[in-house]
C-alpha cells in the first residue's frame, strides 16, 4: 500500500466504508484464504468498491474477531 501523505489521519471504518465493503465480505474472504497477496487484494477490492485498502483490511480484521467489534455492529466505526 501506498504511504498516507503527511497530516494524515488514520483510515477508519465508518457507515459509508462498511456499507460498500459488507456484500463483498464473501469475495474477499475466498481471495484471502486462496493464497493471494494480501496487499493486492486490498488495493484491487479497495479501488472496485470506492474504499481505502486499509478500510478492506480493517473490516476483515473486524469481521475476524482482530478488533472485537463486528462491522456491522451500530457504534463499531467509533473509537472505543
């Protein structure tokens, strides 16, 4: 992935970015467990579905127990 450009914030899930990457959650999870480059998966689904690659890598971190929180949970794209 790309470096943030200086003064970045962080990427987060919020509504919007889980919204998108929700129905494609099967996809992703299928090209992961294939054994395709991480990285390229992320850049590849993050570009089709309008998202940052790293909001792909924080919802499947979510979707696999990495933030305790479900991403489609109300309240999951906030701060805890």
């Amino acid at each position: 992935m790309k470096a943030p450009p200086e003064g970045a914030e962080p990427p987060r899930l919020d509504e919007a970015s889980t919204a998108r990457i929700s129905p494609a959650a099967g996809r992703i999870v299928n090209r992961l467990l294939s054994g395709l480059d991480p990285g390229e998966v992320y850049e590849e689904e993050g570009s089709r579905l309008g998202v940052l690659p790293a909001q792909v890598l924080l919802f499947i971190a979510a979707l696999a127990g990495g933030s305790g929180e479900d991403p489609g949970a109300p309240g999951a794209d906030e701060a805890g």
